[in-house]
C-alpha cells in the first residue's frame, strides 16, 4: 500500500464519514416518514461505500459479499416501509402524521 | 492503476457527498429522492468500479457486478414507488415565493 492510496483512503473515509452524517441529521428531523425513508436509503448506500473502501484498505474480498447482503435487504425495507406508508394513507383517508409541506 | 483507482475512489465520494448535502438541504421530498437516486448511484457506483480495479480477480468482478446491477435496477424502482405514494398523498409540492 503506496502513500498515495493510504491518503485517498483517509479523505474517502471522511467523506463518507461526513455524508453520514449529514444523512443521519435529516434522519432525525425529517417531517414525513418519506424523508426519514429516503435518508435511511442513502444511510445504506453510505454503508456499502464504507464496505468498499475497507474491502479495498484491508484486502479482504470476503466483505463483499456482505455488501451484496445489504444491497437486497435495503431494497426490501424500503419497498415494505413505502408500502406501510401508503396502507396508512389509504385507511385513514387524510394525512396523518403526514404533515404537508409549509410555506 | 493506483491513480486510476484512486481519482474512481474520490469521484465517488464526492458524488455521494453530493447526495448527502442535497437530501440535507433541499425543501421537498421529491427533490431530495432525486438527488439520493442520481447521485448516490453514480457514487457508489465509482467505488465499487474502483474495488474491482484493485482486485484483478474474476470473483470480485463479477461480485461487484452484479451489486452494481441490483442497485442500478432497484433503486429508481424503489424512487419511483416513494414518488407514487407520496403523490397520492396531500403532501404538497415546493413552490418558489420568495421572488414574487
């Protein structure tokens, strides 16, 4: 492992590391259950990246597979939460806990 | 190669810090699904196209193509189904007022 790549390594981990939490910030005060969903995609996203890089850090191929793993079970949680969300919608009729935008 | 690998790697991050300031600042769902699904894709893209260009292997590549793909299917899929609900909702769009 040259200088070179142990410096991109560091600035990607930051990065990543930043964007964490700026996903993470809208987490926790995004108004609609959309948002919180939205930002927990990006959430797994961030972590695969994060996956990636160690993979590459380390030199362990086995993590990938873990990557994959999280790639399906993203996908599935999000389409059940859409799900709930519009079940939700359609029983109570209004927006309930689903505060429309303000200006 | 180490060059290559590296300007992939911080692309990549750049792109999906990208995606992160956008879902942090934009007013409405809608824009914020966008920039999740543009950006974050092409992100996480580069940095499993960077992982394969590391390891020359043909078990890696193949794994980190096929993530590649699931996420390049999935993700508009799933945009798209949040896109739809949320329209039927009474959830309202951002307008403009502060230049009337």
């Amino acid at each position: 492992m040259s200088d070179l790549f142990s410096v991109t390594i560091t600035i990607v981990y930051g990065g990543l590391l930043i964007s964490f939490l700026c996903a993470f910030i809208r987490l926790l005060m995004g108004p609609t259950h959309a948002d919180r969903l939205v930002a927990l995609d990006l959430i797994g996203f961030i972590t695969i990246s994060f996956i990636a890089t160690h993979a590459i850090s380390s030199g362990e191929t086995a993590f990938l597979d873990i990557a994959t793993t999280l790639a399906l079970v993203a996908f599935l949680g999000t389409v059940a939460f859409v799900k709930f969300i519009g079940e939700r919608l359609s029983q109570t009729g209004d927006t309930k806990g689903e505060e429309p935008w303000k200006h | 190669m180490e060059a290559l690998i590296s300007v992939c790697l911080l692309i990549g991050t750049f792109f999906t810090l990208v995606a992160a300031i956008g879902i942090l600042r934009m007013p409405d769902i809608y824009m914020r699904v966008h920039a999740v699904t543009k950006a974050g894709t092409f992100g996480i893209g580069l940095i499993l196209l960077s992982v394969a260009l590391f390891f020359v292997d043909s078990a890696v590549t193949s794994r980190v193509i096929g993530i590649m793909l699931f996420i390049i299917v999935t993700t508009p899929a799933a945009a798209h189904l949040l896109g739809k609900t949320m329209l039927k909702s009474k959830y309202r769009m951002w307008r403009n007022l502060s230049n009337r």
